[in-house]
C-alpha cells in the first residue's frame, strides 16, 4: 500500500495531545493505546497552550477539508498530508511577515507561475529560475 506521509502524518499516528475534557475516556485511551498512540495530556488551566494546533486545526478546516467531499479514510489522509505540505512549504504566513515557515522562495527573475494542489483548490505562485 503507497501511503503518503507528511511530517503531520508522522506525529498524528504517535501521540494524541489533548486536554482534559470528558470524552477522553479511560475507554476511548485504552483503544489509543492499543492501537499504538501515546496519549499526552495537556495541564490543567492552560487554555493557550494548544493555541499552534488550534490555528492549524482552524486553518484545514476552513482553507481545505470544508471545501470538499471526501470519500472514506483515503481521501481524507490524502487532502490533509497535501494541506501539511501546502501549509509548511508554499503558504506564506502573516504571523512570519509572509515569509514561508520551510524554505525561502524562489528569486529568479522568469515568469511567474502558477501551481496547484487538490485540484486546484491550494494554489501557490512562484517564479521560474
């Protein structure tokens, strides 16, 4: 099976960080156990501790996840790992003054050019060397 792997990917499939609402159940952490998946529990009163998984939570939803029909778990993991990738590589984030949080852009002086993700849906401009 050709899975794709992202370093979100890698980091969701070994822990489980949350805080410590009810429906994190002895039960429910058991099955993460089981199944491989540490569970890491947030302190108690740290309302902004989680505040980066939130914004990146927030920002899938709204930017990727909320614009499609996703068929099953392979869709899915496929549309997140392609968000991961868009989101740490080709985004420009205004919290880093638009600079991008892996790499530095391209500074060539060609055309610029258009690329794109699920379809589409992420698009990234750069220009060619």
């Amino acid at each position: 099976m050709n899975r794709i792997l992202s370093p979100l990917h890698l980091l969701i499939e070994r822990y489980l960080i949350h805080d410590r609402d009810p429906k994190f159940t002895e039960q429910f952490l058991r099955i993460l156990k089981d199944s491989g998946v540490g569970s890491v529990k947030l302190p108690r009163r740290s309302a902004n501790l989680n505040a980066f998984a939130e914004r990146f939570v927030l920002s899938i939803k709204r930017e990727c996840l909320n614009k499609l029909v996703l068929f099953g778990e392979h869709s899915l993991r496929r549309a997140c790992s392609e968000y991961a990738l868009h989101y740490h590589e080709e985004r420009n984030h205004q919290g880093l003054d638009n600079r991008l949080i892996e790499g530095e852009p391209s500074s060539g002086a060609g055309a610029v050019q258009c690329h794109q993700r699920l379809g589409g849906l992420l698009k990234f401009y750069d220009r060619a060397a």
